[in-house]
C-alpha cells in the first residue's frame, strides 16, 4: 500500500469492515433486506465481494472511456495503478453475467471522493439487480413496483439518463419534501458486455444507493448518522425485522439538535485544480482526512472568481460544524479550521 498513487486515507480503511449492509438491525441493513425480500426468491445475493476490485472490473467492462471524468484519483480511491475502491457495485456484473450466473443482487459498500453535505458520505452502500432474460417493460415495472412499494405515499417518475454500460438507460426519481431526487438508476445491459460475457440477452440492470432509500424510509436526516455508534440512533431500529412494512416504518426520533456553526475559508487555487469539481472533491477529501470525528457537517463553496489581470482563480468555502452529540465548542472548531487551512496551504491554495 505504498503505491504512489495510492490516495486511500487511513479512516477509509477503518470503515472498510463496518458492513452497514450485513446489519440487520441497522436501516442500511433493513433497506437491503426489503429489496430482497420484495424481489423474492429466484435472484442469487452476493453480498460479501471484495470492495477493492481491478480497474478492468469498475471502469473497463462496463465501457467507462479511458479518459472518464470518474476515473480520475479526485473522483475514486485508488489502491494502486490497477486497482481501485469499487464506485459501485457495478464492477461485478459483467464478471458474475460471465461466471453464469443469470438472476443476481450484489450489495456492499461503495467508495467515491464527492462534496461534502447531508446526502454525500465517502462511503456508501448499493444493491444492484440483474436479470438476463427481462425485457425494458419487465424493468420498469420491477423498478417501479419496488419504488412504490418502498414508498406508497411519494411520487415517483422516470427519466432518461445515460450510463455507458446500459442502452438505453434510466433514472427513477422520488418526490420526498417538494424535491426530486435520484434514487436508482438501470438500463438494459450494452450488447458489447453480454457479447463479452457469452450471454444472450436481453438482459437488464439497476443500481440503487442504500442510504438514499433509508433516509426517506425512516426519515433520517444526515448521512453522517448512519455511521453513528450513539445508541440513541442505533437503539431505534431494534426489533425491526425483513418483511416490516415500509407503510409502518418508524420515522427517525431527532434528539435536541444542536447548533450550526460556519467559518469561511478563501484561497487561490493552484493552476490544476482550475476545475470546481476538482477542487471541492480535493477540499471534501482534505475535510474528511481531518475531521475524524464526523463534525462537519457540510462543505459548500460560496464564491469563485477570477482576477481581471493575473487570471488566477479565486474560491471561497463555507464549512459548517454541527455535532448529533453535543454542542461544540469554539476551541475546538478552530483547532480544525486551524489544520484544514494549514493543509490546504500544504497542498499550494494560497490562503487569503
Ligand atoms: N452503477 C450506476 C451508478 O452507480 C447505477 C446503475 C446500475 C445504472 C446498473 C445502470 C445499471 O450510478
């Protein structure tokens, strides 16, 4: 693990054996088995593959370009030149598809460098769906049945979408709160993959993050909390079984919530990292590494400019510290603003 390219830090790897999915007494857990348990039998479950997977198995057999905007080390984990942390569960279709088998789920957790806010975690769970043999309508209506089912008093619509590996592909968004949001997405699987694999199709796919759905399904919040070890988020779920309904979900029971704090940090922004994209995956990832105790609870950048005559570029961030525990403390604030800025000027943005 002393690859240079190696950019995996150390709290990733401590979260690597926490398996949300396999925790049966944990809403990323309920969630997981829900879908198993609605798609019914017939559908073989992988859920203990390994997340560190080959760069051909996440990016290349599923047609992602060499030159894809995800591959790049400000949008994945990787572990050395060949290997990456799985993005998505994905990375095992084409090999199981392969391996013969025809029906299938895979659950696990997932690994994307992404901004930080009340919906993003660098660590994430998916369950994916294939089934050779099931036409676009058959899709749909799995799809859409399992939304429905999931959430019988929320809307739901259908949207094209694009994704390298399905043709054609498609997004299922929920209306939760007077906002629409992504919850899956799915396609029929590309020609080029079943030709790879020796399949005949047709055959479809869909992917769909855990954590979306359970924070819907119970009400949750903040992403951060699924992480958290606090009985008083973990004591909720006790005694929930497969096969609850999801009209009887019991909805999250917020303790006082504490409050906000924000600091604004303003830097200039090293020629290479021009790009916003890279530059908030670069800041999140510097966030994470410090903020090991979770108390950040969203990074959002406020201002962007660029100077008239030098043309360098100028970017503004506004952090926000909030605890689920306790209300923080200013000392302890600035002791991680105080880390964060000292970094990133390690990292060549020139503070303001
Ligand atoms: N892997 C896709 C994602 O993570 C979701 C997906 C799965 C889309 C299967 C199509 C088919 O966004």
């Amino acid at each position: 693990m002393t690859d240079k390219l190696n950019n995996i830090p150390g709290y990733i790897d401590r979260l690597r054996g926490r398996n949300l999915h396999l925790n049966q007494q944990h809403p990323v857990g309920l969630v997981k088995l829900t879908v198993e348990s609605w798609l019914g039998h017939g559908f073989e479950h992988f859920d203990r593959l390994d997340p560190v997977v080959s760069v051909a198995q996440n990016f290349d057999s599923l047609l992602i370009p060499p030159e894809h905007v995800c591959r790049r080390t400000s949008d994945t984990f990787w572990v050395d030149s060949d290997h990456v942390l799985r993005t998505h569960t994905s990375a095992h279709q084409a090999e199981l598809l392969a391996g013969g088998h025809r029906q299938f789920l895979i659950t696990g957790d997932c690994f994307r460098r992404d901004e930080i806010d009340a919906r993003h975690y660098p660590v994430f769970h998916q369950i994916e769906g294939v089934r050779v043999g099931g036409s676009a309508d058959d899709l749909l209506a799995t799809v859409t049945g399992l939304m429905g089912f999931l959430f019988p008093d929320c809307e739901s619509r259908v949207t094209d979408s694009y994704f390298p590996f399905t043709d054609p592909s498609w997004e299922i968004e929920i209306l939760h709160e007077g906002r629409w949001i992504e919850v899956l997405g799915c396609g029929m699987v590309h020609k080029q993959i079943l030709q790879n694999a020796v399949v005949e199709g047709p055959a479809w796919a869909f992917g769909v993050g855990l954590e979306r759905l359970a924070m819907i399904l119970f009400g949750i919040p903040d992403i951060r909390l699924m992480w958290s070890e606090d009985p008083r988020f973990s004591g909720q779920w006790i005694g929930l079984h497969a096969g609850f309904d999801p009209k009887q979900a019991p909805k999250f029971q917020p303790w006082s919530v504490f409050p906000a704090t924000t600091r604004d940090v303003t830097f200039w922004v090293p020629e290479a990292d021009i790009d916003p994209v890279i530059t908030i995956n670069n800041v999140a990832g510097i966030v994470r590494e410090i903020d090991l105790g979770g108390l950040v609870e969203s990074v959002e950048m406020v201002d962007q400019f660029r100077h008239p005559k030098t043309g360098r570029v100028s970017m503004s961030f506004r952090i926000q510290y909030r605890s689920w525990e306790r209300t923080l403390v200013n000392g302890e604030i600035n002791e991680i603003q105080t880390e964060i800025r000292s970094r990133l000027n390690g990292d060549g943005y020139v503070l303001r």
